[in-house]
C-alpha cells in the first residue's frame, strides 16, 4: 500500500470527488467535534482540511451546521458515554432539520460493538469512517448526497495514505507530527490497540520533510505523535531508532521546540535519556506514565515493568537532567488493586514528585482481558481517587512554586480562559502559564518571570527587551 503511484491513483480519485461537492453542493456549513487525545486532535486537522477543500466553512453551533462530524474516543466508559448523548441530540434536531448531516469517526467507529450500537440506536447517521481512512470522506459525503442512507467504510490497520493529506492546523506556530500508528502493547485494561490496529513507523525522510515545511511556515514547536514512540522504527530494515529522529529535527531550521508524546517506560532508552541533555531544542518534559505503582498490579496490566524499574528509570533521568520536568497517567481501581497496592501507588507518586498528571478511575473496556478480572467495586475506586489527588496535588503545587520569582521562555498559545486582557503559554516544561498580553504576543516565545503559582499553573509577568 505504501506504493507511489497508488497513493498517486488514489490522491486524484480524491481530487474528483472533493470537486464534486464543491461544485454542487450549496450548503457547507460544518462542526466537527472532537473527544480523545492528540491523535485524534490531529485527525480532526486533517478532517477539516479536507471540508475546507470542498468548500465548507465553520460554525461553532450544531443548530448553525449543515454537516457535523464527531471524531469519538473509546478509552474510557465516560467519552464514549458523551458520544451518545450528542448523538441523541442531534436525532432530536435532525428531525426539525432533515438536510443535517451527521458523520460519526474515530476509535469508537474502528469498534465493531460501538459500530453497530451507533447503528442500530441512530438511523439519524449517515456516514461512518474510522480512524485509518480519513481520506475517504469527500467520496462518503459524495455517496451521501447522492442518496445513500448510510455511507460507511472502515479499515482494520493503519494505511500510508491519511499521511498524503495536508492538515487544517488550530496553530500554525506549534504543530502535531504523527510519527507512528497503532499499537502493539496490549496493556490488559486499553481498547487502542483494537482501535489503533498494529504498530507502524513512518519512514524518517517523510517527517523530516513535513516538519521542514512546517517550519517554513511558522511552526516553531513540534510534537511528535504516537502511542509508544520509543518503539519507533521498529518495522524498519536499518537500526534508525526514535532518538535518530529527534537528533535530525533537532537540525531543522525554524523549530525551536520538540516535545513527544507518549513513551512507554519499558522501552525508553539511555540514548533517549541523554538526548534530554544534549539536544537543545527537546524540551524539559517527559510523560511517562506509569499506570500504578504496585508491581503486582503493573504484572496485571501486561505492563512489563516493576516499580522498581520504572524508579530506576526515573533517577536516570533525573541524574541527565536536573531540571526535567516529569508527567504522567496514573489509573486508580484496577482489577484486583488492593489497599496494599494502592499504597504502593501513593509511595512511588511521592517518590517521583510529578510536576503534573492525568489520573484515571479505571473503567471496564469490553473484549479487553482486564474486563474479565475480579472488579473493585465503585466505592472503593472512588474514594481511593480522591486520597490519590489529595497527595498528587500538593506535590505539584511545591513543584510550580519552585519556579516563583525565575525567569522562564514561553510559547504564547491564545488568550487566557478567564480574562482576555491576559494570554497564556507553555513554559518549556509544558506549564500552562499566565500573563498580562495581547494579541501581538500569540505566536511568539516571550521571556516572562514567574510570579505566582498553584497546584495546575503559574501567574507571571512579561519582562520587556
Ligand atoms: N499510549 C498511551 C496511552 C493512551 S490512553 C500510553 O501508553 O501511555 C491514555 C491513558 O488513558 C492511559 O495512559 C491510561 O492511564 C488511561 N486508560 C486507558 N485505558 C483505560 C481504562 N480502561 N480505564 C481508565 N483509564 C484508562
Ligand atoms: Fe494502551 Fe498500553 Fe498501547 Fe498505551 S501502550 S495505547 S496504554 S495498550
Ligand atoms: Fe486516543 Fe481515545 Fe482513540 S485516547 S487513541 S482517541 S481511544
């Protein structure tokens, strides 16, 4: 499939049916809404690359849209509990605004039981694609205007060819790069292997090349994107590894920044660990998230480490780069978590002293091994939850405070939630800060001095050069 002149055959077949609807069709108003992390994030940039092509323009109400897409997300109970309540409403509109389009995408549509939930519970949805064929939604959208009550098209595992498309990027100073598809861990609570299919790299010359234009136009952060990206290269015949990679955009002119997301602590390596030293533009970040700090439970998850070894992991890094700011996913209520476990979470989150975290109930996946396994019952889960937050908390507070009073480069990203006299950035380990500013600011790397902080940001002050 990665074959030139096919991706070529398939690009102009695309082209035909793009000029289609921009020629024929009138009424192009799109929403597309999006659940999940930054894969998805980026699907959507090429999904409304796609519909701008076509002719469409942007709303940012249901009741304003010809056309909706939702871009769904399967990890937990909750994401896609919203799917359906949208999805609900949208039934109740279509049936005062018969002309709405409603497309459903994404891991909850690459789940063959969601798939068919959707299906029969919502006759309201005309079209269907999943996460490796992104591309075939202009000839979805044709065969739907054509008539077709349902357009539907699904791919098991990752194809070469949702790459040949541009995206519409939300920045054009910081950009998501996939660098990897699927995965191959299986971790024994996660649905995206079977949502993501199998793991693949993409060849490191198409990267590099992606990122050459993006800095050409402005991007001056990179993130790069994959489930596991130290397994990165994996599939290919020479030994060029995820820290080759960074090492050769790290060259690139115009980008000032490399960031990733997510490694997996099992595969990260010492080449890894000292390119936090060496490599001037990767920044002082790493998420590696950890799950639960019980070894016993770490076994349960098919997770491959101990807490031991992930402490160790830890140290190293610490040890190559002092200043390295440290993230990660902890999950509370596995199956078969004790109290005695539990503990061992609260140990290790101690131990390490996260600057920040995602923390997760877990939630039973259907087909996935961990949802055969004894539960813990809610109560538990939660109120282990709330004593995890209760120690996470304070950590990362003492951790921002540490910054009050230093002198830090921020990447201004928008104006700030709260008040638009003020805009917001990412310190270069990814702390969400804010400052008095204005639109002048968004788009540049600003230097700024921390003057307050809490547990989730800093507050600062621009310091005028
Ligand atoms: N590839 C990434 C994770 C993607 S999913 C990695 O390995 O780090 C993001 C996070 O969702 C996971 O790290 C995990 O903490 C959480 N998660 C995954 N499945 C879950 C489940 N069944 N219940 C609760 N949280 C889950
Ligand atoms: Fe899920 Fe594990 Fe793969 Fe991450 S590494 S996506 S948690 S199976
Ligand atoms: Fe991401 Fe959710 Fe899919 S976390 S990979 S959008 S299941």
């Amino acid at each position: 499939m990665e074959n030139k002149e096919l991706i070529n055959d398939i690009n102009n077949n695309i082209n035909e049916y793009i000029r289609n609807i921009k020629e024929n069709i009138d009424t192009k108003k799109a929403l597309v809404i999006t659940h999940g992390c930054q894969m998805n994030e980026h699907d959507s940039e090429k999904i409304t690359w796609l519909l701008e092509k076509m002719g469409y323009i942007f709303v940012n109400e249901v009741e304003d849209a010809d056309l909706v897409i939702l871009n769904t997300c399967s990890v937990r109970h909750s994401a896609e509990d919203k799917v359906y309540g949208q999805l609900g409403n949208l039934k109740n509109l279509k049936s005062k605004k018969k002309d709405i389009k409603v497309a459903v995408c994404g891991c909850m549509m690459q789940r063959e039981e969601s798939r068919n939930y959707v299906m029969e519970k919502f006759p309201n949805v005309d079209i269907i694609f999943g996460t490796n064929n992104i591309w075939k939604l202009p000839e979805l959208l044709s065969l739907s205007y054509g008539g077709k009550k349902l357009s539907i098209d699904i791919e098991e595992n990752p194809l070469n060819i949702d790459n040949s498309l541009g995206a519409n990027r939300l920045y054009n100073f910081k950009s998501y790069v996939n660098i990897m598809y699927g995965c191959n861990n299986f971790c024994s609570y996660c649905i995206v292997p079977y949502t993501r299919g199998r793991e693949t790299s993409r060849k490191p010359l198409e990267i590099i090349r992606e990122i050459e234009e993006l800095a050409k136009s402005g991007t001056k952060e990179v993130t790069l994107l994959g489930q596991n990206v130290n397994s990165y290269g994996k599939n290919f015949d020479d030994r060029f590894s995820f820290a080759n990679l960074i090492e050769e955009i790290n060259d690139i002119k115009g980008i000032e920044r490399i960031r990733f997301m997510t490694s997996h602590p099992k595969d990260i390596s010492d080449e890894l660990i000292y390119s936090f030293k060496n490599l001037n533009k990767l920044c002082n970040f790493l998420h590696l998230p950890v799950q639960a700090g019980s070894s016993r439970v770490l076994k349960m998850m098919n997770r491959k480490y101990t807490k031991e070894d992930y402490l160790r992991k830890i140290d190293k890094i610490k040890n190559v780069n002092p200043n390295i700011a440290l993230s990660t996913d902890i999950m509370v209520g596995f199956p078969g978590e004790s109290e005695e476990d539990f503990l061992d979470t609260l140990d290790l989150v101690k131990k390490v002293e996260y600057d920040t975290s995602f923390t997760f109930i877990y939630s039973i996946r259907e087909n996935t091994p961990a949802a055969k396994m004894e539960q813990v019952p809610d109560k538990v889960k939660h109120e282990r939850f709330e004593r995890l937050l209760e120690v996470l908390y304070p950590i990362q507070e003492k951790k921002n405070k540490a910054f009050i009073g230093r002198d830090v480069d921020v990447l201004v990203e928008d104006f700030s939630k709260k008040d638009d006299t003020y805009v917001s950035g990412r310190t270069d380990e990814f702390k969400l800060i804010n400052f008095k500013g204005n639109k002048e600011d968004i788009g540049k790397i600003l230097k700024v001095r921390v003057k307050d902080a809490n547990s989730f940001s800093l507050v600062g002050e621009k310091i005028e050069s």
